[in-house]
C-alpha cells in the first residue's frame, strides 16, 4: 500500500473530521465544545488552503493524519508568523506519522517566507511537547487556567520554532496554492512520507 504525503482536498473532510472528532469530545487537546461536522470542516478546508499549506498522510485509501498552518494575530506586523497544529489517527501513534507531516509543513512555511511557528498544547501532554521539541521547538511560556473543559480550568504551554534567521523578511508570504505547485515539494513530500515506518496492517 502506498504512503504519501500530499496536500488536501475537499473530498479528505471526511478522514479529517473522522480524526479530529475525538480531540474534542474525549480530551482537552481542543479547545472546541463540539466536533464540527463534515461541512465545518470541507468549509475550514476552503477558507485556509490558499493562504496556508494544508497536508495528509494517505496510506491510501486511508488518510491517518493531517498538519496544517492557520493564522498567528490578524495586524499586518503578525504576518511573516503562523500557528501550526497536527493530528494523527490513534492507530498510526508512534510510527513518525506526526514528525513527517509537521517535517514537510515546516518546509512549504519556509519556502513561503514564513519567520515564526507557534504551537500551543493543552498540558500535560509529554507526548506532544516531546515532539515539538524534538523537532526544534522552544518553550515560551505557560498560559495557566487559561480554558474551562471537562469540568476542570487547563493550561495551555506555548512553543516556538524560529523557521528562518533573516534579519528581516524578503517579501509578503506567498500563497501556499503556488508555492505547493514546485516540483521540489512533491519530491520533498515523498522523502517525507517514506520515513513513516511501523504502519499496521
């Protein structure tokens, strides 16, 4: 079966409400009260895609997880910085699922001109917080009782990874839709998605 990682499509909002549901309802790793339904998120798809890189990982016909940039703060200054956030099906925890999207998103931000990404993560979780370091990521700080969920105030850690050392910033970022048509990108893709290892059956 093959494996790759590529962008999404309006036809994955299925596989990715499928995936994100839990999140919602079973812990407080979203912030959210409700699981969007399908067409929340075909319509979250549309209106993210084109300014920020969107990404699966399909062991086709599956999709098991997805990755995506949303924006920072709205003032023109925030521009060049991105929020980041990835989810990975129960079934595909532990075989780099997570590591080769967050890899290969980290990638089409800086080939956009993307300076900072921010992740923020609903403690305790030692799993995610050992990813996002692992992959560069600085701790920044503790929100602490900063959210009301499942009967219980939640603290919520910030992380930081600086995408690019430039004193300042050579352009506007571009729109992931064109940035995603490089032929480097797919071939990035693929290297990406072939060190997902441990799948199961």
């Amino acid at each position: 079966m093959e494996k790759r990682i590529r962008s999404v499509d309006v036809s994955d909002a299925r596989a990715v409400q499928e995936i994100y549901a839990p999140f919602v309802t079973d812990s407080a790793t979203s912030f959210e009260a409700v699981a969007p339904d399908r067409a929340e998120i075909e319509r979250r798809i549309k209106a993210g895609r084109d300014q920020y890189p969107w990404l699966v990982f399909e062991r086709e016909p599956e999709v098991l997880g997805y990755a995506y940039g949303s924006t920072h703060r709205t003032r023109h200054a925030y521009q060049w910085s991105v929020e980041v956030s990835v989810y990975v099906h129960p079934r595909a925890h532990r075989c780099g699922v997570g590591r080769a999207l967050y890899t290969a998103l980290f990638d089409v931000l800086r080939r956009q001109g993307y300076m900072n990404a921010y992740a923020g993560i609903t403690l305790p979780n030692p799993g995610s917080v050992g990813l996002h370091e692992s992959l560069g990521f600085l701790p920044i700080g503790v929100f602490e009782r900063v959210g009301f969920k499942l009967d219980s105030w939640q603290d919520v850690a910030w992380l930081h990874l600086r995408l690019s050392d430039d004193r300042r910033p050579l352009h506007d970022p571009l729109p992931a839709v064109g940035v995603l048509q490089d032929p480097g990108v797919t071939a990035m893709f693929a290297v990406c998605a072939d060190s997902v290892y441990g799948l199961p059956v």
